[in-house]
C-alpha cells in the first residue's frame, strides 16, 4: 500500500478493483489485491463496468506533450514511457458512465454510453491515438518503470467535446474492439437466447447453468477463436451469465414475459389464414406489405430528422454559422436529404 496519497492519487487508487488483474508487461497475468501489487504491477486493470476514465494510448514519441500541441485541456494523469516517449492520457470525468455488464439493478443510459464513446473518438482523432485500445489495461501510475504527472482535474464530458470534433451519436460504431463491444455484443446475444428457454426450468440454478452454457460457447467461438480474449477472461463471461440469468429470472412471472421472448413483428398482425390449399388471401397478403412499407417509410423518416435536428443543435451548442455544407458534415446526409427535410428542422 502507497502512503501519503495526494487527492488525485487517491481517487484513481479507490477506483481500481479490490482484486485487479495484473502483469510486468502488457498481458494481464496476475490477480491480487491492489494493496500487495500496486507498486509492482506495470500495468493494471481498471474496471468493466464503470467508465471514469477516458482513456488514450498515444504510440509516437513526444507523446506526453500532444496534449499542449493540439490546445486541449491537461489529462488528469499522463503516463510516459521513458523509453520511447510514448504515453497514455486519463481523463477523469465527474459523472462516470455505467455499462450493463454484471449488477442489472444498476440504471443504465444508452445516451451516456454513446456520448462518452463519441467524446473518446473525438479525442482518438485529435491526438492521433490508437483507436484499437481498450482502456481495460493501462500502464500503472504508480510503478518506478513509468514517468507520471498528476493533475488535479476532473472534467465534464459537455467541456471535453467543445475541444473535439465529435462523431455522429447516432451512428456509434457497432464493430469496435473495445472491450466494452465485446462484452455487449455476447450480452445482447446470449439474452435473446435465455429468455426463450427460461420457462422450461422451474429451478434457478438449472436455468443459470443452461445460460451460463450458452455464454460460455459464445465465449469460445467468438472470442477465444479470434484470439480476442487477452483482456476478456472467462470469469467475465460467467458474470454476464449471471447478470442475465437473475434479470430473467426476476421476470419470469411476470404476466407479460412472453412479451419479452416472443418473436414477433412490429406490426402485430395476427397469423396469417390459410385456405385448404394452404394459400392466404392475396389482398391480405398486399395489405399487411402495404402497412409494413407504410411502417418503414415513417420509421426511416424520423430517424432522418432526429439525425439531422441533432446535428443542428450541436451547430447551436458549439456557436457555429448553421449551414447546409455543416449539417451535411454533422449529420452525415446528403445535400438532398437536408433539403428534402428542412421544413421539418
């Protein structure tokens, strides 16, 4: 244990886990209590669930020094190694951004999570910072390998984004690397899965180890055959099992859980009837087409708009001229897309 911490120290120490996972070069090796290793380990984990942290991995020389060349805000901590001058940055933010990845209890903002990764991006581009890194395993602050300066800093994630371009909210990169994407994407697809068998077992700990089945094959065919499993151990896949199964579980009596397993449209047409040669009716058949077409032109015309009115207000926000070429840029529309809707921004 380090004594006589200053205030950032401190802050950055009481977020690491009780028992991070750990190593002297960049796999994490090792887990023990951050007590016994935090002076030895040369990188160490932070944690899944919760992002306090923006955090970038410089890989150039001078890195520690970007920050000061592009005119934005000093990171909380700046990571350097002495021997190529490479660096990572951590920028602390005052509001931290949760994910859904083990306690389901915990309240989750998809527009948080999307906002945090848009701000990242922004600073990724700007200083020219490995968009592959994950932010799980840094370089310890406190080991002697190191050269680290403390900032006493904590930001908001609204002051961090007036010095970026930020990306499109509403397009978020689905197939990013982070560990954050890989442990979404098992969560969401094993979820489907559990909540169709969760009324063929009466007892938990039968369902839990059918989930946990169904997480652990993903595991395995998803993550440990791309050799994408480094920072992703096979505990993390158990606890996703977990948060699914009680989450379920929960509900499972509930009178509208069918609801929730159910594969059904959203047009909520009911079966279609057959004839005795097993046709349907052909105008029913051109009816229900008609409706879903209906349904997809007006669901794609609101996403549009909502694109495009976002893109605006952020023009407003950040004091830009709102102009066509920007909203193009902001937005990612077409010059015809704008002008088609511009009466309803």
């Amino acid at each position: 244990m380090i004594k006589d911490l200053n205030s950032v120290q401190q802050r950055f120490y009481d977020f690491l886990p009780d028992k991070p996972r750990w190593g002297f070069e960049k796999q994490a090796r090792y887990k023990s209590k951050k007590e016994e290793i935090i002076s030895k380990a040369n990188y160490i984990q932070l944690p899944t669930q919760k992002k306090k942290y923006i955090t970038l991995d410089l890989d150039y020389e001078l890195a520690g020094a970007a920050w000061m060349n592009d005119i934005i805000p000093e990171p909380t901590i700046t990571i350097i190694n002495t021997e190529n001058s490479h660096a990572h940055y951590l920028y602390e933010i005052d509001n931290p951004v949760m994910l859904p990845l083990r306690n389901s209890t915990i309240k989750i903002s998809w527009k948080a999570i999307n906002y945090y990764k848009a701000v990242q991006y922004g600073f990724q581009t700007k200083l020219n910072a490995d968009r592959g890194f994950v932010g799980y395993l840094i370089k310890n602050p406190f080991s002697s390998k190191w050269r680290t300066w403390w900032s006493d800093r904590i930001y908001n994630l609204d002051y961090l984004a007036e010095f970026v371009e930020l990306p499109n909210i509403y397009n978020v990169i689905e197939e990013d690397n982070s560990i954050e994407g890989r442990h979404m994407r098992m969560f969401h697809a094993c979820r489907k899965i559990s909540y169709k068998l969760a009324n063929d077992y009466d007892n938990y700990k039968e369902y839990f180890d059918v989930v946990k089945t169904c997480c652990l094959n993903y595991y395995k065919e998803k993550i440990i055959q791309t050799n994408n499993f480094v920072d992703f151990p096979k505990s993390e896949a158990i606890s996703i099992a977990q948060s699914i199964a009680q989450w379920i579980w929960k509900r499972k009596g509930n009178k509208n859980f069918k609801n929730f397993c159910r594969n059904k449209g959203v047009m909520h047409f009911s079966k279609l009837k057959h004839d005795k040669n097993g046709k349907s009716s052909p105008e029913e058949v051109i009816n229900r087409k008609s409706s879903g077409a209906f349904y997809t032109h007006s669901i794609r015309k609101s996403s549009t708009i909502n694109k495009i009115v976002e893109a605006k207000n952020r023009l407003i926000i950040s004091g830009e001229e709102i102009t066509v070429k920007r909203l193009i840029e902001e937005s990612g529309m077409s010059k015809s897309t704008i002008y088609r809707y511009k009466n309803s921004i």
